[in-house]
C-alpha cells in the first residue's frame, strides 16, 4: 500500500523527539518553515522513557512564544504515533499542511530578503563601488 502525504513536508530524523528542542523549533521558523510538527512515539511508549513527554513539552512551549511573537501558535503541533499507523501519519500530515496554508506563510520570511538577492546595505555598498 502506498501513501501520499503532502510534497511541501520535509522529514528530519532524529534519535527521539525528546532530543528536540525549544530552540530547534524556532530556528526552523526563523529559516523560513511555514509550520513544524514534531511526530513521536505514543505516549507511554517511548524507548528512551519519557523523551515524548519532555517533547510535548517543549512543543507546548514553542507554541506559547510564537502565539507572543504573533507568529501563530497553531503552527507547531505534536502528534503520538506509532511506527505501523502510517495511514495516522498521513492523516496528520494532511492536517498540519491545511492548518499551515490557512494560516499563511511564515511573516518571518515574508519580512527577509529572498535567498541570493542583496540586502538593502549589500546594495548600498554595491552602489557606492559602482559610482
């Protein structure tokens, strides 16, 4: 059986999610990630014992300083899984992805140079040496 989950979706492994951090989070939306979903195991089953539980907090955490900042809390979401409920993990793919397009790109992005195009100093100093 194969199944599709949304193309926009990029995966990073890592060892637990209790090995993500609060910062990991917010750095992904200051490089320009329109939302993040940390995917776990379920709870009471996690190898390392309470890493999902640390992660769900830390998630938690997340969520309060982008609804501060006025990113949006909604962005960030943890979801408790299990290495045999793919078509769940499709199921909530799906729903990060429409909950990340109703809320809108990231401002962070928005409000940053495009990649490779000069900023606004950059371009003053080029004007200057083109002078």
């Amino acid at each position: 059986m194969r199944l599709g989950y949304p193309s926009s979706i990029r995966i990073i492994r890592v060892p637990c999610t209790g090995k993500v951090d609060v910062l990991h989070i917010l750095r992904c939306f200051e490089r320009g990630a329109d939302g993040v979903a940390v995917v776990g195991c379920r709870e009471g089953d996690c190898h390392y014992q309470s890493g999902n539980f640390r992660a769900k907090k830390r998630v938690e955490r997340a969520r309060q300083i982008l609804e501060q900042i006025g990113i949006g809390g909604d962005r960030v979401r943890m979801f408790n899984l299990s290495s045999s409920d793919a078509p769940m993990f499709v199921r909530f793919a799906q729903e990060i992805h429409a909950a990340v397009l109703s809320a809108g790109p990231n401002p962070i992005r928005a409000a940053r140079p495009a990649r490779g195009a000069p900023t606004e100093t950059a371009a003053r100093a080029m004007a200057a040496v083109n002078r």
